[in-house]
C-alpha cells in the first residue's frame, strides 16, 4: 500500500513538474512569436517611410524608381503604352524667399494633394526632392489623353489657395515622355521627360510638352 502511495504521489510531482515545464515552454514560445511579429511590423513600418515622403506623405523618389522599373518591364513585355510625366513648380522659389520654408512646405503638401486627386487611380504619384514632382501614367496613350491629364493637373495646381502667399504666383511646367516611342528604360523616359519640362518652363510655365 505504501509502495503503491509513494508512485502516485511520483506520478502526480511528475506530471505537475512536466505541465510546469510545457507551461514555461510555451510562454517562451508565445513571448518569441510576440517579439518576431513586434520586429516585423516595425520593420514593415521603416520600409514604408523609407518609400514615403515625409512632408507630403506620397511616394518618395526610391518608391517612385521602383514602381517605374516594375511596371515599364511588364509593359515591355506586354507592349503596353504609357507616360512619364516630371514636373517642376513654377515661383516656388520666390514663396520660399519671401514666406519661409513653412509656407512654402505648406504649398508642397497642398501640390502634393492637388496632383493625388487629379491624377488617375492608376498612376503613381511621387516627390522626388525640393518642388520636383513625377508621375507614371500606365496605359496613358494619345496626345488627347495626355494632353487632357496634364491641363487637369496644370489647373489643380492654379486652384491652390494664394491666401497665405499673396502677391506670389505659382503654376507648374511639365514634361512628358510617351512608351513605347521613347523606348522602355525608365532612366532614359524621366531624362526626355527633364528636358521637355525645362522647354515648358523657358516657354513662360503653366503649361505641357511632350518630349
């Protein structure tokens, strides 16, 4: 009787030891997959602000080089056309010199707002450093359709409020380069498109032209 006492009493302090054990086994468990989802959201938060511009909250110029070479070599394979747009803010310089870079952070927020609402749902919209701007246009074909985007997109900056800036004008230039006429190599579309936009800044800004 005492021999069968004593195995059970082993029993029951090897169970209780060997549940204490799995218990701590999967606290540690629990507590590692807690820290691994910790570390991946965090990490998943850094890559998206290191794709997002800070002040205006767009894609920023990494997101945008990105998105240009993914999408330009499934057009090349698909034989899709489309458009590269760069665009350079016309007196910027001069809100800055005279309001400071406050104002003139708050103009890039309200561009950066303006070009979101009058591009497509397709496009991607990106600041790429100071008052430049982008925008990749898949499947934009036809100098009737571009021509139509980039009126919007001229207006909606025209329509910023000159509340905070008066006696200051601001308009934008914009330069245009078209696939598959100017070939697929997304460095080769933003330099044509470059150049056409300084073209239509020297022609007196607010205005468009196609590479």
């Amino acid at each position: 009787h005492d021999s069968i006492s004593r195995t059970r009493d082993l029993r029951l302090i090897q169970t209780g030891a060997f549940l204490l054990a799995m218990a701590n086994f999967l606290i540690i468990v629990f507590g590692m997959l807690r820290r691994y989802r910790m570390i991946e959201e965090d990490s998943q938060r850094w890559r998206a602000m290191a794709r997002h511009d800070p002040l205006t909250g767009i894609a920023n110029r990494k997101a945008f080089e990105e998105a240009a070479s993914a999408q330009l070599m499934r057009a090349r394979v698909d034989a899709q056309p489309g458009a590269l747009l760069m665009l350079d803010l016309d007196g910027f310089k001069g809100i800055n010199d005279r309001f400071g870079h406050s104002a003139g952070d708050a103009i890039l927020r309200a561009v950066a707002t303006r070009l979101e609402a009058a591009a497509r749902a397709t496009d991607v919209v990106a600041r790429l450093g100071g008052d430049e701007f982008a925008i990749l246009c898949p499947l934009l074909h036809g100098t009737d359709d571009v021509g139509q985007l980039c009126e919007r997109l001229v207006d909606s900056v025209l329509g910023i409020s000159r509340h905070d800036i008066p006696g200051c004008p601001l308009g934008v230039s914009i330069g245009v380069a078209l696939y598959p006429e100017d070939g697929y190599d997304p460095a080769h579309l933003q330099m044509l498109a470059d150049r056409a936009m300084y073209a239509a800044k020297r022609a007196g800004g607010n205005r468009w032209q196609i590479a």
